[in-house]
C-alpha cells in the first residue's frame, strides 16, 4: 500500500510491480488527481506547469524512466538559449549570468572585492570537520559576502525559494559540499565537472527536458502502466500497526485496507499526521520538516507588447532585494509550444520563506505587483491578454541545518516498524530527479524485504 500518489508514488508503484510481479500495490491519494505538485493546465492555448517545469539530465533518473516508458520521442529540451543565458535582477537592472569564472570577473554581477574573493576560492583551503553549515556560510566562507549575498541567494531562491542562512548546505546542495570535499575547492569542482560532461555527453549534459504536452504526460503514463488503478479522493486519517505484523490504513468514513507493508510519500506534515497514534515521537521528528509558500503567476502576452529578447530562461532575483517575485521564467522561449503564435508566456514565482504572506494576496493584487516588476524589470507595460494563479500553502520542503541528522533519526525510529517505509521529496532531494530516484531505491528495498 502506498499513501501519496505524486510522482515518487507512482514511480515506486511502478517500480515495485516490475519487482515484484504477483504483488497488489495500490496506490492512495487524498486529492481528486494524481501527481501532487505536477500540475500541467491548459488555458486558451497557453500550457502552464503549476510546479516543477521540467528535468535536468545531470541525473538520468527521470530522463531514463521516460525513455522506460516510450516517451522518448516525446521528450523536448530546452533551447540552447535557455540553458546559455540567465540573469539577475540586481537593483532594478536585469545582468545577464555569467557561464565561467573568468567572464564573472569581467562581468557587472559582482562588485571588485566579490570577484576577488571569487578568484580566491580556489586557493582557501577545504574544511576538514563535517559539521552542518549554512547555505550562506558556506558560500561566505567559500567565496566571501558579494558571493553569498548574490549569487548563493539566488540560486537558493530559485531551487527551494527559502532561506540561505537557514537551509543545510550538505541537505539542499550536497554537489558543493561534495566538491570542497573532493577537489579542495568549488570552483576546481565546477571545473573537473564540466570537463567530465564534456567527455561523457559531448557538452549536452545539464540541459533541462521536458514533454511538449507538459510534465503531466509523465504522470498521465505512470498510471497507465499500473496494474491495479490508484484511488483518488481517499482522505487517510491513519496508519496503525496490526497484532500479526500488517497494517491497517483507514480513511474517513468506512474506508480501510489491510496490507503487508505500507510506504508513506505524501508530503511530510501528512506522514506525521497519519503515525501520530502509532508513534507520537516518529511523527513530531517528521512534523519537524518545515514548508515554504509560494505562489505561482503565470502571463500571456502579445509578443509585440515584450520590447526585449526573451533569449534565454528568465531571471532571478535574490532575497535581500526585498521584491515582490522571487523570479520569472520565460516559458515560451525554453520550450515550444507553451504559447499560441504571437504571444509569450511568462512565469512568476512570489512569496517563499522570507515573503510568504504574498501567497495571502489576492488575485488583483498578485497580479498588479508581478505586472509593476515586469514593467521595471523588462519594459513590459501592456495588460497581459491571460492569466493564471496557483497557490501553494504548503511548497517546497526547506531542509534547515541538522536535516540530514534529523533524517537519519526518522529513519532509526521507522527501523523499529518493520514493512513501514518513507520516501518523498522531504527527505532526501526535492527535484523531480530525486524523487524519481530515491521511488527506485525505495522500491529495493520493499522487495528486499
């Protein structure tokens, strides 16, 4: 039995019915569809992904399984703009991202002392403890202030729209602590990795996919390959461990179900929920994962109404600047077919863990204060001829320093449950990649045993 039915649900379904053939795996889900927070709409031509817009393939787990399951010749990349230029939002003014260390130093993103301490990166030496460390003081740390105030906070914002001073560098980036760990430096590590895509990939690793239909058509597949059809709708009100070792999952109502094992990858807060009877102490170190707020924008506009090039992915805009958006993607310009002829869509991404009372604003207001930040950011002053508004109370698991320990306690303590497995994206990985990946280890170890 699997509670939560998103992505790393049904891929564990998925996973756990090739491994185990003669088995029943149902999957639970409390909402009237699948796929948790991929969510593609489709609105007067425009196709919008509601969450996650698509998959890096620096991690082939998702790109694998979508091969797996014949969608190859379905899948899109992002146009090589997207993946080349990026950009900042540093006062008011739009700075396009540099691609390696030295176009940084020339570039206007850091001020003199930020690229000095930049260059100096690589000749700081590597920590040698393992102590949990910030975000920010990594970076700071690593690189200096500018670093940390700019372009750490960015990258934070974009990913996981949280807090670089409270979230775990070894929990939400373990790929730099790995790198000073490795390589003695970040920017060596930065190296050594491009140099290996290089000779692996022939330069195209790191590109970002998606389907031209949207990412819903992943989760749309997934239920297709499922012997047994999930159940939408199910409000599980609790997990409760039976005398001869199974499981008893009951909903609201008369609903219930007995299984031989029971996973768990709802979001985190409804895990702690569901165990809270079985295991107040389980619950309260799950319930101890915390979650941002975030609301997604998105806009349609005529392509004679944009007066700039919309060449590249969109741009960040780091926390200190105290915006309104956290960021806007340009959608139409890293896949096709987002946005009928003529137009483009924008995506705005507001609220976060340092902003989260914006997700509260209504739909006039949200609206007004992406479209003042278009106008100041991109010269885009026209009314938008569409317009969509997603709210998400409860985001993006922030993985706060001492995750990783409390990750590790969860996991002793669900030791004690024989047959009751946890996965999700709050654990271990947020991305779609990760969730993908950690529903195939998962599914290991089910059939393990």
């Amino acid at each position: 039995m699997i509670v939560g039915g998103g992505v790393s649900g049904l891929t564990l379904a998925y996973r756990l019915e090739q491994l185990l053939p003669a088995a029943e795996v149902v999957v639970l889900e409390q909402q009237p569809r699948l796929g948790g927070k991929v969510d593609t709409l489709c609105r007067d031509g425009f196709r919008v992904e509601a969450g996650p817009n698509g998959f890096l393939d620096t991690n082939p787990a998702t790109l694998d399984l979508c091969r797996e399951l014949g969608l190859g010749d379905r899948l899109t990349a992002a146009s090589e703009a997207a993946g080349r230029n990026r950009f900042l939002l540093l006062n008011g003014r739009l700075r396009m991202l540099p691609g390696s260390l030295l176009s940084f130093l020339a570039s206007g993103v850091l001020g003199w002392r930020g690229k000095l301490d930049l260059f100096a990166e690589r000749f700081r030496p590597p920590r040698r403890d393992d102590a949990d460390e910030s975000i920010d003081a990594f970076a700071r740390r690593r690189a200096g202030r500018d670093v940390a105030e700019t372009l750490a906070d960015a990258f934070v914002t974009g990913i996981h729209a949280g807090d670089p001073t409270l979230l775990s560098v070894r929990a939400a980036f373990p790929r730099l602590a790995a790198m000073e760990r490795e390589h003695g430096s970040v920017t060596k590590g930065f190296a050594a990795a491009r140099r290996k895509r290089r000779a692996e990939a022939a330069g195209r690793a790191g590109r970002m996919w998606a389907f031209r239909e949207g990412l819903s058509l992943l989760i749309d597949t997934l239920r297709g390959r499922l012997r047994t059809p999930p159940v939408v709708g199910v409000n599980v009100r609790s997990v409760r461990r039976l005398p001869d070792g199974g499981w008893r999952i009951c909903a609201e109502g008369r609903d219930a179900w007995t299984a031989d094992a029971v996973a768990l990858t709802c979001p985190a807060y409804e895990q702690a929920a569901l165990l809270a009877d079985e295991d107040a102490e389980l619950a309260a170190e799950i319930d101890g994962i915390a979650y941002n707020r975030v609301a997604v924008v998105a806009l349609g506009f005529r392509t004679a109404d944009v007066p700039m090039s919309l060449e590249g992915f969109g741009y960040l805009s780091p926390q200190r600047e105290r915006r309104d958006v956290l960021g806007v993607q340009w959608c139409s310009s890293i896949f096709p077919d987002r946005a009928p002829a003529g137009t483009v869509l924008l995506r705005a991404l507001c609220g976060g863990w340092n902003r989260p009372e914006i997700v509260d604003w209504d739909d006039d207001r949200l609206l007004t204060a992406v479209r003042g930040e278009l106008g100041q950011a991109m010269g885009v002053r026209a009314a938008p001829v569409f317009h969509e508004v997603v709210r998400w109370a409860k985001a993006i698991p922030q993985y706060h320093l001492g995750h990783l320990e409390r990750v590790a306690r969860i996991e002793e303590r669900a030791a004690r449950h024989p047959s009751l497995y946890l996965g999700g994206n709050a654990y271990r990985g947020v991305a779609l990649n990760d969730c993908v990946e950690q529903a195939s280890v998962l599914a290991n170890r089910m059939a393990a045993g």
